[in-house]
C-alpha cells in the first residue's frame, strides 16, 4: 500500500485558509528538508471543487508536509471543519 492523506473541507471552510495553511507547510518542509528535496519529493493535490487535498505521504518529505499541514490547518479552522483519512493512493478514487 501506498500511503496519502486525503481532507475533506466542510463548505463553511474558506480554501484561501486551506492554501494559506499549505504555502506554509510547504515553507516549512523547504526550511526541514532544503529546497531539493522538498521540490523533488513532496506531491500534492488541492481539488477546489470537490473541497479536497491530498498529500502523498510516501516520502519522509511527504509525511513532514502532512505533519505541518494538519498542526496549522488545526490552528487556522475549527476541529469539525475537516476530515483526514489516509488512503492507498494506488486506488483510482483517491481524490
């Protein structure tokens, strides 16, 4: 199995928060991991209609960006404003 992060963002949820909270987890892991690496082994996918991102967790760089992601998303909205599974990113209807 290969390992992502799937959320799912209640409408009452602004994504403009969602990819605040997203530029700085990525900043972040840039800062932990060095800009190679970071541009090299963190994938992401942000689905603005269906309110999704999905997170690769394959990588270590790919389980920090989930880390930090879910500590400042926790900060940014309310705890039921979301929902975190991890999925098998090798089944088709991940996203």
């Amino acid at each position: 199995m290969t390992v992502a992060y799937r959320y799912q963002f209640e409408p009452e949820v602004p994504l403009d928060d969602v990819e605040a909270a997203l530029v700085l987890a990525l900043f972040a892991v840039e800062s932990l991991r060095g800009p190679a690496e970071a541009r090299l082994d963190v994938r992401h996918l942000l689905d603005v209609e269906k309110r999704v991102l999905v997170i690769d967790a394959e990588t270590p760089a790919g389980r920090d960006l989930a880390k930090v992601f879910i500590g400042f998303l926790r900060r940014e909205t309310a705890e039921n404003g979301f929902t975190v599974r991890q999925i098998d990113k090798t089944t088709p209807t991940a996203a």
